[in-house]
C-alpha cells in the first residue's frame, strides 16, 4: 500500500515544506508579505490533501486525528481555492481586483454550503461542482488578463508576465486533460497533476521574488534620500546659541519621524 501511493506522500511532504517555508520567511520581510503568506499556505493545504487522502498516512496517525481527517479534507477541497484566489488579489489592481474579490466570496459561500452539508451527514462532494465552476471562472478570466499584454500592464502590478502567463497556462491545460480523460475513462498519472501545480505556484513564486526584491531597492533608495535629508538638516543648524545680555534664548530640536507603513512608500508624522 505505502509503495502505490509513494508519489502522493513524496509530493505532499515536498509542498507541505515549500509552503512552510513560505509562510517562515513572509513575516521577517518589509514587504511582499501577505502574498508568500497566501501562497505558504495554498502549497501547504495542497501538500495536506495529499497527504490525508492517502491511506497509509491515514494508517500511520493517532485514533484520535483519524477521526478529524475527513473534515480536514472537506474544509481542504472547498478552502484552497479561495487561498489560491487571495493570492492572486495580491498581484491584481482596478477592477481585475474587483472581479478577484467577487470570485473570492463566491468561493467562500460554496465553502460554506459545501462543509457545512458534510458535517451535518451530507456528501463531501456535493456542492464540489459548484466549487470546479468557480475555480475555472476565476482562471479563465486570469488567463485572458495574462494573454492580452495591454490587460497585464493595467489590472497586474508584477514585472515578468511570460513566467506567470507560462505557469498559469501549463496548469489549466493539465487541469483540462486531466478533467477530459475522466470523461474519456482514461486515466492519467497523478504525477502530471501534480507537476502542472508545482509549475503554476513556481511561476507565482517567481514572480513574487521579483516584486519583493524591486519593492526593498526602492525602499533602501528611499531610506537613503532620507538618510541624505537629515544629514542636509543638521549641518544647516546653529553651533552655538547666540549669548544677548538680559535674554536667555532656549532652542528645542525635534527631527521629523518616518515610519514605513505600506510596501510601496512612506507615511510621514
């Protein structure tokens, strides 16, 4: 049993740790932050249902996790799609990110519909449909942004579309010849499903290093334009206070404050 599902536990492990990985470095960076966070936890969800779905995993926890587990997988199938949607509202502006949000909350209410039906008796699967149509309505409108580059310069806030439109590309057609062999009766090998992910969150990843590395030169040319600033200010202050018979002169000196409040500037007090 172990041997036939040794792909699924392989894989599951290895994006359990990208996204582990991901959600450890988020925190201790300027910026960027919430969209490695979404992706941590968009591999780490995905490398879970992997690894809950596979019987000898299964096999292998306490009694009492084992119980948990299909509420697990439920809440997983339903609840990654809205991660991986929060991920990409990181990466979108004007009404792309409109169209993203309202994917979003339609996620979420067929989350909703669809946990809640499982835990009071229902199918896991029931309103799994109306989960795939909101996945593939999302997808499709990312694909057409990331095809049409006047679309990707207005609504997509990344430097290289190529990487993310490849990575998008390659995961949709993987998403579609997996669907079509079902209906063909085929069956295709569970690796290819999980190699077209792994392109499509590298791609995002990707992308995210270079937002992140373009955000912190900008703010180190910034702290350095400051830092040049409060040099300018000092040197033009008086060395001495000017001594008057009969007049006593007091002088206070506050320098103004900066401090970062968003990735992309400065918020002054």
């Amino acid at each position: 049993m172990l041997r036939g599902q040794l792909v699924e536990i392989i894989s599951g492990t290895v994006f359990v740790f990208i996204g582990l990985t991901a959600c450890a470095i988020a925190p201790i960076r300027r910026s960027g932050v919430r969209l490695f966070l979404w992706l941590g936890i968009w591999s780490a969800m995905y490398g879970t249902g992997l690894l809950t779905r596979s019987p000898a995993v299964v096999a292998a926890l306490p009694n009492w996790f084992q119980i948990g587990v299909p509420y697990a997988n439920a809440i997983n199938a339903y609840m990654v799609v809205v991660v991986a949607f929060l991920a990409f509202l990181e990466l979108s502006v004007g009404r792309l990110r409109l169209v993203i949000q309202i994917v979003i909350v339609a996620g979420i209410g067929v989350s909703v519909a669809g946990i809640g039906w499982f835990v009071f008796g229902g199918s896991e699967d029931k309103f799994i449909r109306y989960n795939h149509l909101v996945t593939v309505c999302g997808l499709l409108v990312l694909l057409m942004v990331l095809a049409v580059k006047k679309l990707s310069d207005k609504f997509l806030v990344f430097l290289n579309r190529r990487v993310l439109a490849a990575g998008t590309l390659v995961f949709v057609s993987v998403a579609l010849w997996v669907n079509l062999s079902r209906t063909l009766q085929y069956e295709t090998p569970r690796l290819v499903n999980h190699l077209g992910f792994a392109a499509f969150l590298l791609s995002l990843g990707y992308v995210g290093v270079q937002m992140l590395s373009a955000s912190e030169r900008r703010l180190l040319s910034i702290e350095k334009e400051l830092e040049v600033a409060r040099q300018l200010q000092f040197s033009i202050l008086p060395i001495a206070i000017p001594e008057i018979q009969n007049l006593r002169i007091a002088v206070s000196y506050q320098a103004l404050s900066a401090r970062l409040c968003n990735p992309g500037g400065y918020h002054r007090e």
